[in-house]
C-alpha cells in the first residue's frame, strides 16, 4: 500500500478533465486514500472512468500498462491525450477487454445511475443535470470551437388550464408535453424540465438554423395535438446560442428567456432568436402590393402569390398570409413602389405569428444595393429609428 501514494500521483498528473469532472474525481481518490478504503484504491479508482470491476492485483497491473500507454500516445501524438483516451484505447485496442465503454461524463455517469438526474413527472431531465450539462457543454463549445443553442420553451394558456381543471389534468399537460420533446430531439440533445410549465433543451453542435427548425418541429408538434389543442395549449420559444449570445450558463439563459418574453408578447404560439444587436429602423405602416414566393419554389413552378404590405422599414417589411412557412425561409419579393416602379429583393423570414386564421411574418431584406436603398429613402420619411424592423 506504500506505492498507493505515487499512484495516485500519476493518475491526477495526467488528468485532462473540465472542472467539474477533475473535482469529482479528485474528491473520489481523496476518499479511496484513507485507510478503510487503501485495499481496493486500484479497483475502486479504475471503475471512476470503466464499468468493469476486477481485483485489485489485476487492477493495479492495467493501472500500470495504462500509465505506458498514455506516455506512448503522448509522445506520438505530441500532444496531451488525456488519461481516459488513454484508458479506453487501452482497453478497446491493447487489452480489448472492454465492451460497453462509459462515453459520458463520469459524473454525470453516476447522477443518471443512481436515478438523480430525471424529473419524476416527466421522465426528462431534471434541472440540476441540467445545470451541470449545459456548464460542460458550454466549455466544450468554446474549448473545440463547436455550436451549441437552447431552447426554453413556456407553454401558452397553461395556467388557465390548470387553475380550472385541476393539478391532475395539469400533470397530463406536462406529461404530453414530455413525450412530444423526446420525439423531436435527437439522440445527442439533452430535453430538460426547467420548472413549473418550462422546459429547456440543449443542442450540443448545432447552430442557429438548425435550433430554429427543432423549435419549429416542436411547436408544430405541439400544435398538432387533439388532446392540447383542446386545452388551447400551445408554446412559445426562445432561443439562443454559444457563443454569440453568451459564454456561460447564466447569460445564455437570461437572453434565452429574453428571446421568450418577446416570443410570449408578439401573441404566443411563436419562435423568437435572441438577437444581442438589434438594428433599429422605424417601421412604417404601408399597404404597399407586392408578390413573393420561397426562394427554394423558384426551381419549381413560379407561383407567386400577390399580398399587401402590412409595413415597411428600410430594412424589411411586415405581411400577413394564409400559407404557413418557417423562421429562416428566403423569399423573392416584388414590390410595388408607390413611384410605379417596382423593386425585387431577397429576404428572409425573421419572425412569424398567428393572427385571425392567418399568419404574420416579419422578414428581413438581404444586402440591398445602392438604387434600391435610394428608392425606398425616396419614398419613406428620413427617420430611421424608432421601433425595431419587421
């Protein structure tokens, strides 16, 4: 038990861990080195990063031949491997022992197995594996340069639904709410109970166009429930993404929930991307005709369909339709000028809503250039601030 000491050494030298793993295993063979527990510190630290148990002569011999291999890679790779590539490399590759590797995180490996880390009504996460997830793949998106976002989803006209027909009619809410997140997330994504009616979902490598259309399966989704629809549920989501719209846990929730509280109040049933810069253009309530079709349409047959501007900015325009079509579709436009003239532009679909039967679309233009810049200065008041564009 006198080498125990050393041992110990090589193992916290060659850890590559983020924090929160670097803690729990150090407090691991804290514990393991006291006397009670020094007769199986070989066995007992191997199982911290392997589902397997053996001796502790046979322990302690992998220990060794796992020291060898982490030096081997190191030098060949030239660069620090970590001691768990090291560890599963020895095992899937050298010893070949190992079947069903742990890939996840240890400590949250041994949250999940010991049944903490879900909610009990819902069956999805619960908040505090939320917290300690989102920590470590916030660290990871900024320490390997990967995209990640989260969805914080409120579900609309729940509390009504709760106040009349009781808690137990609400949990049945909640509970469908659960089954329809788990069907549109992927294996990877990480769907949590944030409290009360919210819940949150984490996206790990995935990027702001990508979020936008998981929200949008969702709310679809959601939407399409006989069972919801009847209890006038529905659910308003606000998103937002690492690193732009923040590089830790408070701050990308906040502007998560910043991008909800607009999603809420633009009349619910709705997506909102937390934007950190917001041009502000004032809009201008024009019903000026124009044609638009989806950009993608354009390789199939020209359809375009004639509307009238709701309103205009310099930087996009507001119109109402009864076709459906989601955040980020790209338009052509063809505007008719007051001035007799009209002006194509490309746009995209920044913002979308339900109204009377219909919806509410907000799109952005595309770089105009100069002569269409000047067209519409030509026309629109020389005032360009105020209200956010459409």
């Amino acid at each position: 038990m006198k080498d125990i000491p050393s041992f110990r050494a090589n193992i916290l030298r060659r850890l590559n861990e983020d924090a929160l793993n670097e803690s729990f295993i150090i407090n691991e063979l804290n514990t393991l080195d006291t006397t009670g527990s020094r007769k199986v510190f070989y066995s007992r630290s191997l199982e911290l990063f392997v589902n397997l148990t053996f001796d502790e002569s046979a322990a302690k011999k992998h220990w060794t031949a796992i020291f060898e291999n982490y030096d081997h890679l190191k030098e060949h790779v030239d660069r620090d491997v970590g001691l768990r590539v090291a560890i599963f490399d020895y095992f899937i590759n050298l010893n070949r022992s190992l079947e069903s590797p742990i890939l996840v995180e240890i400590h949250l490996f041994r949250v999940t197995s010991n049944a903490a880390a879900l909610d009990s009504l819902t069956g999805l996460f619960n908040r505090k594996y939320m917290e300690i997830f989102l920590e470590k793949e916030i660290k990871r998106s900024i320490r390997h340069d990967k995209p990640l976002s989260i969805l914080l989803v409120d579900l609309d006209n729940f509390k009504e639904a709760n106040d009349t027909k009781g808690h137990l009619f609400g949990d049945k809410i909640l509970k469908q709410i659960a089954v329809i997140v788990k069907s549109v997330c992927r294996t990877e994504d990480a769907p949590c109970r944030f409290g009360g009616d919210e819940f949150l979902i984490i996206l790990p490598e995935t990027a702001e166009h990508g979020a936008i259309k998981l929200a949008e399966r969702l709310r679809e989704s959601i939407s399409r429930s006989d069972f919801l629809a009847a209890a006038a549920i529905t659910a308003s989501i606000g998103i937002a993404s690492c690193p732009a719209d923040g590089i830790n846990r408070e701050s990308l929730i906040k502007n998560a929930d910043s991008a909800l509280y607009k999603a809420k109040y633009s009349g619910k049933d709705c997506i909102v991307k937390f934007r950190s810069k917001i041009r502000r253009k004032r809009r201008f309530p024009h019903a000026w005709e124009m044609e638009f079709q989806p950009l993608d349409d354009t390789l199939k047959k020209m359809t375009f369909r004639r509307i009238y501007t709701q309103d205009i900015s310099i930087g996009g325009i507001r119109f109402e339709s009864e076709q459906s079509y989601t955040l980020g579709t790209k338009m052509i436009i063809n505007i008719h000028l007051p001035s007799k003239e009209d002006m194509v532009v490309v746009g995209k679909i920044v913002w979308a809503k339900k109204h009377a039967g219909a919806f509410m679309y907000g799109v952005q233009f595309y770089d105009l250039n100069n002569e269409q810049l000047k067209k519409i200065k030509q026309i629109l008041p020389n005032e360009f601030d105020g209200s956010p564009e459409g």
